[in-house]
C-alpha cells in the first residue's frame, strides 16, 4: 500500500436545494482523480481521502493523505 499525497480545497457548492453549502474537495496527486464531500470540518476530509481509496480510477489500494 503505497501512501500518496492529496491536496485539499475548501469551498462551497449549490445543494439539492439550490443554496450554497460549505464542502471539501481532495485531489489525488499522482492521477488528478478528484472527491468531494459536504462540510468542511476533518471529518469531511477523511471521508474525502477514504472515497479516493474506494474510487480511485486505477484500481489502486493506496493510503490518501493530506499533503
């Protein structure tokens, strides 16, 4: 299991309900592959990098971290 270096982009993004809500974007720094989740507190980090893991395009089992 390798360990790859994720960065990290806070914002936010339009909803189902059409209002802006607070998110988290990490991007995989050796495939650009992208994740998103609402809030933006650690826990939303961690399930960012843990949804890298399970969608990773490449089918790698790599170890996400925040670079």
């Amino acid at each position: 299991m390798a360990r790859v270096e994720c960065e990290v982009v806070y914002g936010t993004q339009e909803n189902d309900s059409g209002t802006d809500s607070p998110c988290v974007w990490t991007t995989c720094s050796q495939c650009g592959h992208e994740t998103i989740s609402w809030g933006n507190s650690e826990a939303s980090v961690r399930r960012c990098l843990a949804l890298m893991n399970e969608e990773c395009p490449e089918g790698a089992d790599n170890f996400y971290v925040v670079s």
